[in-house]
C-alpha cells in the first residue's frame, strides 16, 4: 500500500503537476487558473486525498504500469506517415479536444453557463470548447481558415496548408444531463470552406467524452477508421492519446438510432421505416447526441443512425460541421452515409449554412432508408 501511494504521488510530480492536479483537484483552478501558491496547495490537497482513499483501500489503488499496453502507438507515431502540415492539424485538433476533455469534466454546467466551485460563472462549455479549438488551430501554423457552428464564417487562422470546420460541442441539449457529448471536424486542403464537398476532405475526426474520452479518426493515405483513447490512468503515459481500435466494417445487424423522431408525425416513409425497426426487433440505442450514437456504429460494427426531415420538422443538421465530417469517417469505416439518394460527401457546400437529413450505418440498413424514405419528404441539395 505505501508503495503504491509512493509511485502515485511518483505520478503526480512526474507528469506535471499542472495537467495532472487541475483536473482532478481543483475545478476552480482549471478553469480559473488561480496563481500558483494555490495551485501548490491544490497539488498537496489532491496528493493528501489520494493518500487517504489509497489507505481506506479504495478502488484506487493504482499500478505504476499503465492499463494501456505499451506496444500500441502514440497519436505522434502512428500519424507520422501523413503529409507534415495534416499532421501539425490534427495534432492540435487532439490538444484541443484533450483540453476540451479536462474542462467538460471539471466545470458543473447548466444550460447557459458553468460555475467553478467558488460559484464564479464561467463561460458557457460550447464557446469555451470554440475557443480552444480556434487557439491551437491558430497555434499551429497549418492552417489557413478556421470556421464553427459557433461562429459560422470563414476565420482566417494566419497559417497555410489546410482549413479546418469544426462543432466544437454537439449535444448542447444533453451536456446539462451529463450525458456523453462530443466535438465534430473536418480537415480540407487550401484555404476555402465553402464551394467545396465532403469528398475533398483530407482528414476528420469525432471526439467522444464519455466515461473514457476517445478519439475516431479517418485520413488519407491511411484505410479505415482509427480511435485513440485519452490515457487517464496516472500511468507514465498519462496525457497521452494512445491507438486503440481500428474500425473497417459496419455490417447489417438489429441496432437503430433514431433521431428527430417527431418526423414520424409527418413523413409516412419514417413512419414505415420506425414501425420496421419495431416489428424487427431492432435494439433502440439513441441518446440525442450524435457523436455517441453514430460512434457507437463504429465500436459495435453494426447498425443504423438516421436523421430524417420532414414538413414540420426540417433538416437541422449542418453539412460543413457535422454531416460530411462524419460521412468521412463511417465511409472509411466501411459504412455508407445517404441524404436520402446519395452520399452526404457529395452534398455540395455552397454556404457554410448548408443542412441536410442523413442516414448512417451499414450499406444494407442505408438502402433501406433510401428505399423507404428517400426523398419523398424532402428535397436534396444538388
Ligand atoms: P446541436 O448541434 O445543437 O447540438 O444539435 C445536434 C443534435 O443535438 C445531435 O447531436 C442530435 O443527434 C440531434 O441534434 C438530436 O435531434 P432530435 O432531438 O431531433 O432527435
């Protein structure tokens, strides 16, 4: 027992106290960043509680070695065969999400605000996760334009190579119910947002903050999709994202996520498709977050996501931000994606407001959305 308090507080010092102490120790200090004598004193608060749960014989007992196994790559060595200025890109698309990761999980948040736990209102999630992701975008150096369902316009970033659009948080409706939620991207080359489609992307990526913070990754050059576990485990390889899953099929199987359900109301086509899922005895798995509904697709290599429109309901979900992001990755993943007759990749982006219905999953699944929903209720964006 006193070896492993040892080796913890060993980790502690180790992986610099800062990264490590703000999120567990010290909300206020994360967000607030308090000058240091407190953040000594945060540092020695959080080792004296690990000490003591250590000694009540809690579950956190920790082994110096990480639960992750050494063998599987680093985000910085597996990505090294990319182009260097993708690599610089999505490099600080995994800082930002890492920060985001740490924020969302020590901020108490309601719907409008986060407060720290002296109660000093903080800024809402959403824009604080925008503004980090612009910051380490910026700091980067490759990329020419930045754009976010927050701020929709064309930002130049000062730097060259590639642009990058981005949902800094998707599921604003459940953060407050701390349900997972997640950041969406897409990584184009050159410097323009708009006129350009879903097939010209060079990269994307999903980050998912659950239980475990993930990230899915597609890019090319590189088959498949990729997803990279944040290591949290106060092992020598804490703060860092380490390969842990490849995903290259998504096969027809009884698992559906049904999202603007209301449209059943008024788009027969939906009705039929639901009743199908009904009759079939398809598991429903839908938390009203699109990141952990559709990754799911991906972990589980089955299923179904679908978002369709209908006359009272209209499309919602945007192009540029969410639909062609993850088009990329379910397609790399061995999925397909559908706006109801073609692939979401195809969807031309004329405006960064452009939305569209869709449908991800397995190809089987996919068909028959086209086949019962298609676009009866609904007219695509050619
Ligand atoms: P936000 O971009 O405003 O978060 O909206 C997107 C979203 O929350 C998706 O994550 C989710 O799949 C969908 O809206 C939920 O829609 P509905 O409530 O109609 O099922």
């Amino acid at each position: 027992m006193k070896a492993a308090c040892a080796c913890l507080a060993t980790a502690l010092l180790c992986s610099g106290v800062e990264a490590f102490v703000a999120p567990a120790g010290s909300r206020a200090l994360a967000i607030k960043s308090s000058p240091a004598s407190s953040l000594a004193q945060a540092g020695a608060r959080s080792v004296a509680s690990r000490q003591q749960s250590c000694a009540a014989g809690s579950a956190l007992r920790m082994s110096s070695t990480s639960q992750v196994d050494s063998a599987q790559p680093t985000l910085e060595e597996w990505i090294s065969f990319a182009e260097p200025k993708l690599q610089k890109t999505m490099i600080a698309m995994f800082a930002a999400c890492k920060e985001i990761a740490y924020k969302i999980r020590t901020a108490s948040c309601d719907k409008m605000a986060c407060f720290n736990e002296f109660g000093d209102e903080q800024l809402a999630i959403d824009v604080l996760a925008n503004n980090v992701i612009f910051e380490n975008l910026k700091a980067s150096g490759a990329c020419a334009t930045a754009s976010s369902e927050e701020t929709p316009v064309e930002d130049p970033m000062g730097g060259s190579g590639y642009s990058v659009a981005f949902d800094p948080l998707d599921g604003s409706s459940i953060i407050d119910t701390n349900f997972a939620v997640g950041t969406i991207f897409g990584v184009w080359p050159g410097d323009r947002l708009v006129g350009i489609t879903g097939r010209q992307l060079s990269a994307a990526g999903m980050a998912v903050y659950g239980p475990r913070t993930t990230m899915t990754v597609a890019i090319e050059g590189a088959e498949y999709a990729h997803e990279f576990l944040l290591v949290d485990d106060f092992s020598g390889r804490h703060g860092q994202w380490v390969k842990t899953n490849t995903f290259s099929t998504i096969e027809d199987g009884k698992l559906f996520a049904p999202g603007n359900l209301r449209g059943t109301q008024d788009n027969p086509g939906y009705n039929q498709l639901f009743n199908y899922y009904l009759d079939n005895k398809y598991q429903l798995r839908y938390t009203g977050g699109m990141v952990p509904d559709v990754n799911q697709l991906m972990v589980k290599g089955k299923g179904i996501f679908v978002n369709p429109a209908s006359p009272s309901a209209s499309a919602k979900l945007r192009v540029l931000y969410e639909v062609a992001p993850i088009g990329y990755l379910i397609e790399k993943a061995g999925g397909k994606s559908s706006d109801g007759e073609k692939s979401v990749l195809d969807i031309p982006i004329s405006t960064t407001e452009v939305r569209s219905q869709v449908a991800y999953g397995a190809v089987g699944e996919v068909d028959r959305f086209e086949e019962l929903v298609g676009t009866k209720m609904y007219t695509p964006l050619k």
